[in-house]
C-alpha cells in the first residue's frame, strides 16, 4: 500500500487542511502514525475490530496484547469505562494531558480486540497539539501502540516510523522529535492500591504523592534488580537493536575497566563494536563506535536519546553493544527498565 505522508511542524491553516485528510483516513477505517510528547503512536479508530486488526498486522503485534485508546479531552473518558475510580479522577487532573495511562474496568462497547481480550481498558490523554487536534478531528477515541515494528526499539523521530512502517499504513503524520522519547507510565486503577505496570516519565514519587500507597508490579521490579530474574538468558525481543546488547555493571571505574578490556579483546578481529555511554565518560574509550546517551546528569536527556541511540547503533552497522550501566532512582527507573528490555537482561 502507499502510505500518504504529510510534515506538520505548526498548526497553521495548510496543517489543518492535511490534519483533516489524516482524521478522514481514521473514519473510514485505515491507520495512521501520529506524534504523540512520548514515542510516535499508529493510531485507527479504537470502535472499529476491523481497523484494529490492521495496527496488529502492520506491527506484526501479538493479538493479545492491548492497545492504550487514546482521547483529546475529559470528558471523553466516561464512554470508554464502566467507572471512574476517584483516584483515577485525582490522577486525570493533576497528569493529563500528559504522559500517563490509566487501566480501568472498560465499556462494554469498546471492541475486545483492543484490550487483548482483558475486561480493563488504558486511556490516555497526550499532550501534544497535533495529537490532541488529531484526535478531534477524528471524532472517535483512537486506539495506538508505538509505531514500530514489533520488538523494534520505539520510535521518536520521524525516520524510525519510515523505517519500520512505510508501505504498511494508511498515513503517516511527521513531526519534530518526540519530547519524551519513552512511552507513558501505565497505572493499573482497577485495584489497590494502584500497581504501575510500566514506568516513565510520570515518576513513582509523584504518583505516590497524589495516591498514597503504591506498588510496582513485579515484571518492572524483577527487571531493574538483576538477582531478581526468573531466568536470565531468557530471549525477550523488547525495543532490540540488530546487534547484541549487553549492560555492563559495576562501580564507574569497573564499568569501565570491563568495558577497555572488552574492546581490546575485540582489536583486529572482524566483528564491528560500540559503547553506549554517557557525556562524562565517552572520552574514555579508544576503539568501536562510541555514542553518548547523554549527560549522566540529566536522566530526562538519556531518556529521550535512549531509543534513537539503539537505533543509530542499527545504521553503524554494529554487532555488539556495551552500554554504561544507569545508577538507579526515582528518576532512572522508566530508562533502566527499557534498557535492560531492550538487552534481554544480558548483564556483565
Ligand atoms: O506513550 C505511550 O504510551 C505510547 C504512545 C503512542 O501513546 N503508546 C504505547 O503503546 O507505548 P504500546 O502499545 O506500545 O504499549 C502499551 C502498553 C503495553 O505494555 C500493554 O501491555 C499495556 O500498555 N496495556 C495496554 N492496555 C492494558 C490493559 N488493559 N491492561 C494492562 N496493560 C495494558
Ligand atoms: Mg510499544
């Protein structure tokens, strides 16, 4: 299929005019790339099973796993749900429009191919002006994984969607880089206390102090303390790079010991090499392709480069990668859990 591109930096009068093709495109049951502030999303009206199926076949996604559904405005939530929560309404006005999904007991309306077949339903409201007038324009709540191939690093610039998606939707509505750079933080309101299922930019610390009480569920627990996984050489295929990636932990001067050492093991031998590292420490390593994630500093930085750093990896051509390993906090967490993903808990 032709995918119909269109560029859209402001929403000026011949964004509104593309903005509308684009929304027409949802109306009549086709999918389309839209820039969310956290990764692209590929979005199709989330009423329509037949659309739905099309995000899944274009993703190349197991059917089982549900889609968040997407809206531009309060008051389009009590539709897609069976209750709001109260603490899910104390969470709707204090982080939306922003980077947070919210589970809830979902509509009987709302097609069991978007929700993996679960009786919960995740809505968000994201906050970004194309998304948002989207949405609108749609006139329908639209349902949108991240617009990558499956088990592809998410993408956050307009050449990653190219890459993985074109020819395989509707439309495609680039933008400027994704603010964020990793995917909403999903709460699951449906019981309590409330349990993150995934972390991001939305930080434990501050859902905790709008809630109270709140756990992490353990899939994101077992991931960032390495003693904790069930089964380390487990293969996931979570946001991977092509080549090998291995987190490489220890004190600062061990990681990089381990890291020089490595990379002299691999001196005149074929096999193309590279370093995910950060400002601070790139300056250290003499061989391979050495990348910075950003300043150590700046978790917010590491967190936006973070899927566009694998990828580049990808373009270099490179086959092994070892990655600086991220001291943990609250702010680190969302970054550490898509790492480790993202390197199938390879850990030395
Ligand atoms: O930032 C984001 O959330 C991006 C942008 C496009 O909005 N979307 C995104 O969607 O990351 P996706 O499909 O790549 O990730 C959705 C995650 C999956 O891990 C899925 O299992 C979980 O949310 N999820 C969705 N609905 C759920 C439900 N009813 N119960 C439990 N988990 C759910
Ligand atoms: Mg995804």
């Amino acid at each position: 299929m032709k995918t119909k591109i269109v560029n859209i930096e402001a929403l000026d009068e011949a964004a509104l005019i593309d903005l509308e093709a684009a929304a027409s495109l949802i109306r009549a049951g086709g999918t389309v790339v839209f820039p969310t502030e956290t990764v692209y999303g590929l979005g199709a009206d989330a009423m329509n099973p037949q659309a739905i199926k099309k995000i899944f076949a274009a993703k190349g996604r197991p059917d089982d796993n549900p889609l968040i559904v997407h809206i531009a405005g309060l008051d389009e939530v009590k539709p897609l749900v069976a209750n709001i929560p109260a603490k899910a309404e104390m969470l709707m006005k204090v982080f939306w429009p922003g980077p947070l999904t919210i589970i809830m007991e979902k509509a009987v309306t709302i097609p069991t191919e978007v929700t993996g077949g679960l009786n919960t339903v995740g809505v968000r409201f994201p906050d970004h002006p194309i998304a948002q007038a989207f949405i609108k324009m749609a006139r329908c709540p639209i349902a949108a994984p991240s617009a990558n191939r499956s088990g592809r690093p998410s993408p956050t610039q307009g050449k990653h969607v190219l890459e993985d998606l074109d020819g395989r939707v509707d439309g495609m509505i680039l933008s400027s880089d994704a603010e964020l750079g990793l995917e909403s933080t999903v709460i699951d309101m449906t019981v309590e206390p409330p349990v993150v299922l995934r972390p991001g930019d939305i930080t434990l610390a501050e859902l905790r102090e709008v809630l109270g009480d709140v756990e992490v569920s353990s899939n994101v627990t077992q991931n960032v303390v390495p003693e904790k996984v069930s089964s380390p050489g487990m293969k996931y295929t979570h946001y991977s790079p092509k080549g090998e990636l291995v987190v490489v932990k220890g004190a600062p001067e061990e990681i990089r010991e381990k890291i020089t050492r490595a990379l002299s093991h691999h001196k005149g031998k074929p096999m193309t090499i590279g370093v995910l590292a950060s400002d601070e420490t790139m300056d250290f390593y003499r061989e391979g392709f050495i990348l910075s994630l950003g300043s150590r500093n700046d978790p917010k930085e590491m967190s936006k480069n973070l899927f566009s750093r694998l990828r580049t990896f990808d373009e270099l051509g490179v086959e092994r990668i070892y990655a600086e390993d991220i001291p943990l906090n609250n702010e680190t967490l969302a970054l550490i859990n898509r790492l480790y993903k993202a390197a199938g808990y390879a850990f030395i």
